[in-house]
C-alpha cells in the first residue's frame, strides 16, 4: 500500500474536537480547503486525483483538485503513523511525468547504490499492485565532475543507459531538492554518457542529448550497413512483411521505421503495438534488444510517432526515441533537422543541429504527486 497526497503549497492544520459520521462539506472550520474537497474525521484519507489511499488516524478528505497542497493534521502530511503491524520499510518518492511517460524519483544522493532493488522496482510499477510508473529514476552523487549520477530501473527490472523524457523529470526533481531558480542547468552522468539539462524560464526543459551515434556496431545491430558503418534503409523482415528501418543510438539502440515494402505511408495511429513491438525489440538483429519508432510524415518539419520501448513496453512518449527518429527522418531524406514531433503524450520539439552535430530536446516535465510506499 502507498501513502500519497498531491504535491502544491501544503495548507495549514485542520483540527476537530469531536469526530464527524457523515460526509461534511468544507466551511468556515476548514478555510483555506473550500470549494475543493469535503472532510470527515474517520480512518482514511482518500485523494481519488492521485488514485491512491493513505492512512492517517483521524481524517477523511474527499479531493477532486489536483492542486490541493498537501494536509497538515498536528503536524505535516508527512507524519502519517504507520501500520504498527507493518515492519515493511518504507521508500520516499515523488512522481512525474514526460508527457505521460512517467517515473517515480527517488533521491539517491547519499549513495551511488539504488535504495531498491530492480524487483522492487517492478512491483512498484505495477499500475495495479504499486504506485504505478514506466520505471524508478535515481538521482545520485556526481562522478567525474559531474552534478548528478541517473541511473533506472525500468519496469521490467532492466536497465537502460537513459531515459530522454527521465532525464527532463530528474532535472525538475534535483532543482526541486536544492531549492534552485530558473534557469539552471546540470551536467549528469548517465551510463551513455554525459546529459546536460537545462531547466528553461517559460517552464519547459531543453536538453543536450550529445552526438548521435550511426555505426553498426555501437548501436548494436547486426543489419546491413553502408560504406560508412550506419544502417540507412536496411530491409527488416518482421511478422512476415518487410520493413525498412535506420537504425540510431541516442546511448541507447533505437530502430526507426517509415515504411514497409508493400506500405510507403504507415499509419501510425492503426498499429497494434502490444504485437508488433515485441517481434521487433526481441529481433535477432539487435543483440542488446531495441526501441522501436514508428513514424509517420505530417511535413518536412513536422512528425508524427508512436513507440515502443525497451523494457516499457508502449509509452505515451520517449525523449531519446524523438531525437532518434528525427536523425533516421535526415538520414532519410525526409525531414528537416528542426521538427515538432507529435507522441501519444504530446509534443516535443527535437533540433538535430549541423554546427556541433548533438541533438537538442525540448519538453515539459510535471511533478505529479509526493509520497511514500512500503517495500
């Protein structure tokens, strides 16, 4: 079971001298709580917004507003009495989004060991029997002359180099915990490399993602390549029809497809994805599994994909996956290198720039709510 409440400028104690048995709109006893929820005094606190229960001792709040702040009942929301029964140990966590691919961040800071292990990280994936995520992100002591280390489990207990979309989320999460203005950027390392964040004024986060890499073998695939070591157009047979792929590495492998042979045009949005993405992640030509985009072309400027991720399964959206597909839409000859590209959880703007030849991200991360799950 979790304990979680939504994440905003807490709101001051509320107190009753005598408990209530009925549902009691907010009035002039809870001030600064009208209009967005309705409290009892019983033996649960319940926020339908977070779709999680807590257990306090005393109070029941019924909330619709995700921007309620968190509840204060003789002292912080954050004091909830445990279980005395329950000798589990207990993970705080705060959970965010990347345009709905979403992670739990975990600060990690004193170790360069994740509090948990990549079992636990999948029970707490689970959006039925956890707190629900695509994987657990750990913000962790900077090495090398670093900021930040990141390192993740995803929600099958693998773990990948990066996260695109994570990364946005992690910078929100350490800029949060030092308490920093924007705009304010971190060099973190990842097991790709190094990632430079950059928390922008208007809300949103521009990331330096780094140079592609294009050959073969450092993707890994064991498709066809050109003179020059990259996979451009390589036939791939997949559920018995022909696609034709370019392959990128972000830090992470990524199999880009416009087409098939018998399909010039896909239709992104008409994919079953829970059965093609697996014949394609498992193929035999990536020997360290891959990410799959599927990419239709709106304009030269303007792209739209759906994906499949490595150890996630379908997502509302992959950072890495972006850039990579905007690479592979160059490569192609299909794209400018400046394109909005449209996910399932909304835009992201991807520059492939010529001058230094790294690729730029440009997205929001949300924080959704704080909490604390036992383990």
């Amino acid at each position: 079971m979790a304990i979680a409440y939504p994440c905003s400028q807490a709101i001051s104690s509320v107190s009753s001298s005598q408990p209530s048995k009925s549902n009691t709109p907010c009035s002039s006893s809870f001030p600064l709580l009208n209009d967005i929820c309705s409290v009892t005094l019983g033996r649960r606190l319940y926020l339908p917004s977070t779709r999680l229960i807590a257990r306090p001792t005393t109070l029941h709040i019924s909330c619709s507003n995700t921007m309620l702040g968190g509840l204060s009942y003789k002292g912080s929301v954050t004091d909830f009495p445990e279980d005395s029964n329950n000798k589990k140990d207990v993970l705080h966590f705060v959970k965010y989004h990347g345009l709905g691919n979403d992670f739990i961040l975990v600060d990690n800071r004193d170790s360069l060991e994740p509090k948990i292990s990549p079992e636990q990280a999948i029970k707490l994936c689970d959006r039925n029997f956890g707190v629900g995520a695509d994987g657990v992100i750990f913000a962790m002591p900077g090495v090398n002359g670093t900021d930040y280390s990141m390192r993740i489990f995803n929600s099958d207990g693998s773990e990948p180099e990066m996260c695109g979309n994570g990364i946005r989320c992690m910078a929100c999460f350490v800029a949060e915990l030092e308490n920093s203005p924007r705009p304010q950027s971190y060099r973190i390392h990842t097991r790709a490399g190094l990632i430079v964040p950059k928390l922008l004024e208007d809300g949103k986060v521009m990331v330096d993602m780094g140079q592609p890499i294009l050959t073969a073998a450092n993707i890994p695939t064991k498709l066809p390549k050109r003179e020059d070591g990259a996979v451009v157009k390589a036939e791939l047979p997949v559920d018995g029809k022909i696609w034709i792929v370019t392959c990128v590495s972000m830090g992470n492998p990524h199999c880009v497809t416009f087409s098939r042979k018998d399909c010039e045009v896909l239709d992104v949005n008409s994919l079953t994805l829970e059965h093609i993405g697996p014949l394609f992640e498992h193929h035999e030509m990536f020997p360290a599994r891959t990410n799959t985009e599927f990419v239709q072309i709106l304009s030269s400027s303007h792209l739209r994909m759906r994906v499949w991720e490595r150890g996630a399964g379908a997502t509302l959206a992959c950072g890495a996956g972006a850039c990579a597909l905007v690479v592979a839409a160059v490569l192609e000859g299909r794209s400018q290198r400046k394109c909005l590209v449209d996910l399932p959880g909304g835009p992201l703007e991807i520059e492939w720039n010529e001058k230094d030849n790294h690729v730029y991200m440009t997205g929001p991360a949300e924080k959704v709510f704080s909490g604390c799950a036992f383990l």
